[in-house]
C-alpha cells in the first residue's frame, strides 16, 4: 500500500496535478479517506521527502518541492516564522 501511494503521488506531481507549493493532506486526513493505517501514508510521505519530491512545512504539513529557488524561498519564510514564534514564546515565559 505505502509503494502505491507513493507510486499515485508521484505520478500527480510530474503531471502536473500538483503544482509545486501544493500542501498535501494530512496523514490522519489521507489515511481515512483511503481507509488505510496512518503509518502506511507516513511511509509513502517519508519516502517521497527522501527523494526530496515533498518537504516537511513544519506545523502546515508537507508541499510539493518547488526545485532548489522555491525551497530557497520557503526556507528565509520559515526562518522568519520561527524568528517570529521565538519572541512569542519569549513573551510567555
């Protein structure tokens, strides 16, 4: 099951159905509406991150890598988001 949803989302992404940026479900999400385990989709999403076909988002989940210039861009949004969430976490304490 992990291999053909990893085979499934791989084959949306170099057809295009998903642009690169695109957030993917949830594993909860995915993994009802497939009415599969959850660790079955963390597999197939595990192993399209380490063929570097997915990025992690943090806390938003996990897009479609958009090459090395969208990953880039992502990345400085990132570093302002945890700058940001740090001065929170500040305040609360």
């Amino acid at each position: 099951m992990t291999r053909q949803i990893r085979e499934q989302i791989d084959s949306l992404i170099d057809a295009g159905a998903l642009a690169a940026g695109t957030l993917l479900p949830s594993e909860r999400d995915l993994a009802n509406t497939l009415k599969v385990a959850r660790n079955v989709v963390r597999g197939a999403y595990e192993q399209l991150m380490e063929a570097g076909r997915l990025t992690s988002e943090g806390r938003r989940g996990r897009s479609v890598s958009g090459g090395s210039s969208g990953g880039t861009k992502r990345r400085s949004t990132k570093k302002a988001s945890t700058g940001k969430s740090s001065k929170s976490k500040a305040r609360k304490k």
